[in-house]
C-alpha cells in the first residue's frame, strides 16, 4: 500500500487527479530540464551517478587511451617486467583514473596510472579504474599530485612535468599545487629545466640515482661548458665510449665529460657501434617481436598474451638442439 501511495504521490501533484484542457494557443513553452530528471526520480538518478562515479570498475585496457603530460622519460623493460610480475602474482591493489572521452562511448582517456595499464594490457587482463568527469586543469592537478605521491618518480621527471605544464600556461602557483612543492624548488626545478635542453634530459633518462643538487651542478655545469654547436652528438658519443646502459650511468658519463672539458681531456674516445633494437615482422608486416642487443646479452621482447610466447617457451630447449645438430652436419 505504501508503494501504491508514493507512485499517487509522484503522478499526482496534489493526491487527486486533474484534467485540464490546455489551447495549442495557449501550451507554455517546454520548461528547461537539467541533465536528470527532477523530482524523486531525479534523486535517484543522482545518487546513482555519484554512487558510480566513486566505485571502481573494471574496464578494457584497450578502451584505455593515452592523455595529458609525459611523466616518465623512458620506458624500462625490466621495471614493466617486475610490475606484470606484481600484478599477476597480488593482483592490482590500486586502481588508476581515467576520464571518459568526449564524442567517443565506452573510450577512457588515463589520468593516472599509465604503467598499470600498460602492464595488465600484456597480461590480458582488465583495469580497475575509477571514472571521474575531470576537465583539463582537474585531470592535470589529479595527475601532479599523484606523481608527487609516487617514490618512484625521478627529481628529473618531476622537472619534466614541471617544464611540461609550464609550456601548457598553467601559473607557478597552480605547478606548485600539482607537484606539492613550494615555490623555490619548483623555481630550481624550471631553472634546470630552461638550462639542459630537453634533448640531452631524454637522452640521460630517468636516472632515479640523482637527486636535486647533482642536477642543479650539472645544468651550472652545462651553462658554463655546454650548448656549443655539435654538443648533442658529442654527449651520444661520450655515453657510448662509457657503455653507460643505465641512466644514473649516462648522467655521471656527461657530468665527468662536462668537468673536464677545457683540461685537454674533452675529446671522447672512438665510440662503439650503437646497436638499435630490430623489430622482426609477421607475414602481414605486423610486428612479431622486438629484438635488443647490448654486449652482455640479447633480449627478445614478444607480446605477454600471445599464445606464441607459450608455445616458445615451451619448445625452446628442442628448437635449441635442432639448431646444434645442424651445425653438426655442416
């Protein structure tokens, strides 16, 4: 009976029902009506989407897209290979945020959380994500703040972020928000950033071993040394004389050729031979795998989720000794 009462109550204005004639002449306008319905249906509708928007949702990863500012340098093989170990082992304790995407349904654009994604997309499986309706400066502010929560994110790459949102006009005060950072270390943050070019910060990388002062030396270092023509490739041929294959080691390569440089020791040795990654292409010409070469090892990068990998994996011992008895029989 309650329920009967309440569906009354939300026909009828009054509890009685009334019929009146109304004269096309005289039909008021169509009232403007708000995104929900008013009323107690309206409410409902509210809550719901409230409800939803703070819940998190297992989403796609291919219906994940990339957006807004860089905040990694580099993208790390071996750091991916641990975080799909993570997830595969513990499951995915955190969720990332995405935003939907205007004029695309069911398509997300990342906020936060892009080597997550990127991880579970290899491992096949779906997103924990919550779904917030940010504007651009929302998502900015959500994703600085996080990177400046986040103890693996580089000095460097909070300089980078820093230069990035900068560049896009947003004010001092709203990158020292994003990155909660006071005012003079994002101003030495954009000092660094203005001095190195940005060239020579991608080319070093991450380098999570060093720390605000050792930059701060060495952007002194560049402004009183470097920017002298051919400098760049002067700097490509220092890291490849060091065999510096990690970024800390690319950074104390071009600081060591920085100091002495004027001492008669700026000439850098005869580098070797760079050796770029072979991508090896299907019958189709889509990419199969991705092979790297250092003088150490040899890495063959394949997709987590293809079958193939599997299936190598598990014959890799016989495709070995058929390879040996061939060359037996040479």
């Amino acid at each position: 009976m309650a329920r009967k009462n309440l569906l009354k109550g939300l026909m009828e204005g009054d509890g009685t029902a009334k019929t009146e004639t109304v004269s096309p002449e005289n039909t008021p306008a169509p009232e403007a009506r708000s995104p929900y319905k008013r009323g107690a249906i309206g409410a409902v509708s509210r809550s719901i989407a409230d409800l939803k928007s703070r819940s998190v949702m297992d989403l796609d990863p291919f219906t994940i897209r990339d957006g807004g500012l860089a905040d990694r340098l580099e993208h790390d093989e071996e750091d991916h290979a641990r975080l799909m170990d993570s997830l595969k082992t513990y499951g995915q304790q955190v969720p990332v945020l995405v935003r939907p995407m205007p004029g695309a349904e069911g398509q997300y654009q990342i906020v936060y959380g892009r080597r997550r994604v990127l991880a579970l997309r290899d491992l096949g499986l779906p997103v924990k994500a919550m779904i917030r309706d940010l504007d651009d400066d929302a998502a900015i502010m959500a994703q600085g703040q996080e990177n400046a929560a986040r103890r693996d994110l580089s000095f460097i790459e909070k300089v980078n972020f820093a230069r990035q949102m900068t560049e896009a006009g947003y004010d001092r005060k709203t990158v020292c928000d994003a990155l909660a950072t006071d005012k003079t270390l994002i101003s030495r943050m954009l000092s660094i950033a203005q001095t190195v070019p940005i060239e020579m910060i991608e080319m070093i990388g991450a380098a999570p071993g060093i720390g605000r002062d050792r930059w701060l030396s060495f952007a002194r270092l560049w402004e009183e040394k470097g920017g002298r023509s051919g400098d760049t490739e002067t700097a490509r041929d220092m890291i490849a004389a060091a065999c510096a294959e990690t970024s800390d080691a690319r950074f104390d390569a071009l600081l060591a050729w920085l100091e002495k440089r004027g001492s008669g020791h700026s000439r850098p040795p005869a580098p070797r031979p760079r050796r770029d990654p072979q991508t090896v292409l299907r019958p189709d010409g889509a990419p199969l795998a991705e092979i790297r070469r250092s003088n150490r090892s040899v890495t063959i990068t394949l997709p987590a989720s293809d079958q193939f990998t599997d299936w190598l994996e598990s014959n890799l011992t016989e495709i070995h000794r058929d390879w040996e008895k061939s060359r037996d029989g040479e």
